[in-house]
C-alpha cells in the first residue's frame, strides 16, 4: 500500500483518527467514540487498528506506554510527522471551509455534523 | 473513555457469547495482524457490546467494519513485499538464495517454496488446534453452534427428501399423472376409505372414464424355508394389474389372462426386486422355483424391476381369482381393509370429469366413490 503522504488529502478515516490523538495518547476504544462524536460516523475496531497500523507504517503515530491507563490496551500517540500531516490537512480543510463560505453554501459557526 | 470504568464481573450471557463469535470471526485476519491487535480488538469488542442498548446494532457495525477491513488488511499483506511470511518468526528464516552461488539457485529455490508450504500448513494445523481447544473451552457455544447446523442439515434434507420424491421425481410408471387410486367417502363423515371389491365389480362395469381399473388386497403368508420360515406380504391382485402399471418385468413374465381366471387352478408367483435380492441373493436362476408358501406353493414365474413397489409393502404378487376362497370377506360390499382399487384415466379425461361421473354411480350401501391421484 502506498506510503500516505501530507500533501494529498486524507481519508475521512485517517484524518479522524489523527484527529482524536490530537489531544494526546488514547486507545484504540477511544478513538473509536472521538469519531463517533466528532465526525458522526462509527469506526469498527478492525478499521481503527488497520489506520493506526497503516498510519505508524507512515510514520505518522507511534505506540506509547500507557501510563496509569488499562495495561490491556495500547496507547497511541501522533509523532512530529503525524502533527504536521494533520496540520497540513487541517489547513487544507479550513481553505476549502473559507471557500464553501465565501460562496455563501454553509453559514458561519455551523456544526461539524 | 467512556468504556474503562467498566467491570469484567457482569458480562451478560449474550455478551459472552458474541465476545466468542468475535474471537472467531477475528481468524478471518492475516495472522500478523491479528497477532498484534486481536486482544484489543476483543476488549474493544467488549466495550462496545456493553455499552450499546441493543447487541444487535453492536453486530451490524462489527460484522460491517469486518467486510471492510478483512480484505484491506490481506490485501495489505498480499501487496506489502516486506510483509513476512507466515510463522517466519518462529524457526528461523529460510535459506537466503542472494548468497548461494548462482548454479544451485534453482533447487534453493524450490526448497524455498517448499519450506513455505510446510510452514503454511503447519499454520493451519496450529489454527486447527487452537479451533477445537476453542470450541472445547466453550461448551455452550459449541452445543448451541453444533445443534444449529444439525438442525439446520436436518430440516433440508427431510424437506428435500419430501419435495423431491413428491414434487420433482415422478411415480415409476408411464403417465403417472393418468393413474388414480379409488375410494370411497360416507356422506356424514368425508373420510377416504377403500372401495370393497363388489364396488370395484360395479366400478369396472359401469365407468366409461377410466380405461383400466384393478383391485388388490394383502395378507401376509407363511414361507418355509430351511434356515428360515417368515411372514410374506403378499398382494393378491385382480386381472389387469400389471398392465395397469405398464411396468414389464425385469426376468420371466407377469400373469397370463388364463392364469387369472377363478377355475384356473394356477399357483404362479411374481417377486419384487427386494424380495427376489433378499430371500434369494439374486438367483439368476429363480424363474420356475417353487415358493413354499405353506397353504398354497407357487411358482415363481417373475420378478419386478426396483423401482416397482405397489402396493408398497408387497414383495410377491399373485392372481386373486384362483385363491379368493381364501377371503371369505371378499364379497361383502362394507369389507374395506387392506384393499386398495387404482384406475387409469382414459386419454383426455381429467380427474373432475371422471369423479362427475362416479357421483352417480349408485350403490347399496350408500357411499360416494371418489378419486384421488395415486
């Protein structure tokens, strides 16, 4: 599978994710229901772990050790590259919210779902 | 994190069992995926099923997010080039053929191959034992899943089995949509009885639909034999029997009409296929001996081809005039037991018209004679 790259847009799956470890290391679970809430749409757990595989592939996120959390499950956290790609893709997303604003299709403030 | 607080001591019985579903349906990944990330997919799995209100909307994201992702995953691994073959970790790698010199590379490569299929099948077999140690650690589940298919085999084979003799395989005779079994129903009572053989007389005289009609009746029958006596089904038949059926014998012959006459005194014998098989081995020599009923000796003169089996507990057939002093009931227009009356209907005739046509025949003993299709 091709290497994901910060300068070609990204799956809704993979910017999710990327998107819940933003704020810090979480669990497989976790970003499970940070999706949910945040993009409306509902990750299995055999999607979630193929992204986070593919996203560490990429060099995008790494394992961490879970501190104090559950030792049965495994922490991820976004490594530099992973913190620029979701910038870059965040960048990327608010132009094209600019845009869709400009063109008077959506109002200002408006809900993510 | 919403899922953490939760404790492993109240897992419900469903839970439970979809937790074990899961665990199965997990061996549907690429082993090394499966190997780094089964146990959190199964405490994931966990936490999702607890905390959804219905099991049901857990399995229809689980088992969609798996038609997604197990083939994304194989074909991960299938198109990944540094993915490593399976139980590669385990025993080492295989010969590396970069450094052998380039005259052997050809058998280095074969046993290359043939290492990897080696260890591919002992990966199956490991999956295999892991399966049934599985299976053995879930007793519930195992009865539960091995009384489903049981049940499930077994309800398609008996309705196959019905539909398919009673729907797609045609009765073993010639125009089997002609041949009618007659009977008769008290006007009170809507029963099908048999029809005595007085109203079989009547029938044969006076239907003008049926072309054919023949009448037996059943006794069973005294064999001797040295090493074995037994009781015989035996269907006495009334002329036109056979020809009824249109079915010729598989050896010898069937009744000759002067062998159905009631001075006759002829004592011939036809066997069914099974009969002929069972009591005789198969004698190819059978046609003409003797079959030692203890009453009246016949000769054997036939044996029927398998698939003739009417009536179906019959294994010999022999004329009833010859020996319907036997029946001292025979003539009595109300004695309908083990009797049975087939007709075949004329060219063109269908069942109404010819049940019409039986409405008025009238008899003594007031019943009305119907038809049904054999």
């Amino acid at each position: 599978m091709d290497r994901m790259a910060a300068d070609k847009p990204l799956t809704p799956a993979v910017f999710h994710a990327l998107l819940a470890l933003a704020d810090g290391a979480a669990h497989g679970y976790a970003i499970m229901q940070a999706v949910e809430e945040t993009a409306g749409f509902q990750m299995g757990p055999g999607t979630v772990y193929g992204t986070l595989s593919r996203l560490e592939e990429s060099g995008w996120v790494e394992e961490a050790t879970a501190q104090g959390g559950d030792a049965r499950r495994r922490y991820w956290r976004l490594t530099g590259a992973g913190h620029t790609a979701l910038r870059a893709e965040s960048a990327r997303l608010a132009a094209l919210a600019d845009l869709v604003r400009a063109k008077k299709l959506a109002p200002h403030g408006a809900q993510v779902r | 994190m919403r899922g953490m607080d939760r404790t492993d001591g109240a897992t419900s019985f469903t839970v439970r069992v979809s937790l074990i579903a899961y665990r199965w349906l997990l061996h549907t990944y690429p082993r090394g995926f499966r190997a780094r990330f089964a146990a959190a997919m199964m405490e994931d799995c966990k936490a999702l099923l607890q905390e959804s209100r219905w099991i049901l909307h857990a399995w229809r994201l689980l088992l969609r997010d798996l038609a997604a992702s197990v083939p994304r995953e194989w074909w991960r691994t299938w198109s990944s080039g540094r993915t490593k073959p399976m139980g590669l970790l385990e025993s080492g790698p295989p010969p590396s053929h970069d450094r052998l010199p380039m005259w052997i590379e050809p058998n280095a490569r074969r046993r290359a191959r043939r290492w990897h299929v080696s260890r591919m099948l002992e990966a199956w077999a490991r999956d295999f034992r892991h399966a049934t140690r599985s299976l053995a650690r879930a007793p519930v589940f195992t009865v539960v899943a091995l009384a489903t298919l049981a049940l499930g085999i077994g309800a398609n084979t008996a309705i196959f089995s019905v539909v398919n003799s009673v729907l797609l395989r045609p009765l073993d005779y010639e125009d089997p949509d002609r041949l009618v079994t007659l009977g008769s129903s008290h006007p009170d009572r809507g029963q099908f009885f048999p029809l005595s053989y007085p109203d079989f007389r009547d029938l044969r005289a006076e239907s003008n639909r049926l072309a054919e009609i023949a009448f037996t009746v059943g006794e069973t029958v005294l064999l001797r034999g040295d090493d074995l006596t037994e009781r015989v089904p035996t269907a006495y038949v009334s002329d036109g029997f056979f020809s009824l059926l249109r079915t010729s014998p598989l050896r010898g012959r069937t009744f000759l009409a002067e062998e159905e006459q009631r001075d006759s005194g002829a004592s011939v014998a036809v066997l069914s296929h099974g009969f002929w098989q069972r009591r005789f081995g198969g004698d190819p020599g059978i046609i003409g001996q003797t079959l030692d009923f203890a009453d009246f000796p016949l000769t054997i003169i036939g044996v029927m081809p398998a698939g003739f089996t009417f009536p179906s507990w019959a294994e010999v057939w022999t004329p009833l005039a010859p020996v319907a002093g036997r029946f001292p009931t025979l003539e009595q227009r109300d004695y309908r037991v083990d009797q049975t009356v087939i007709g075949r209907l004329k060219a063109g005739v269908t069942l109404a018209e010819a049940n019409a046509e039986l409405e008025g025949v009238a008899f003594q003993v007031p019943c009305r004679v119907g038809l049904r299709v054999a």
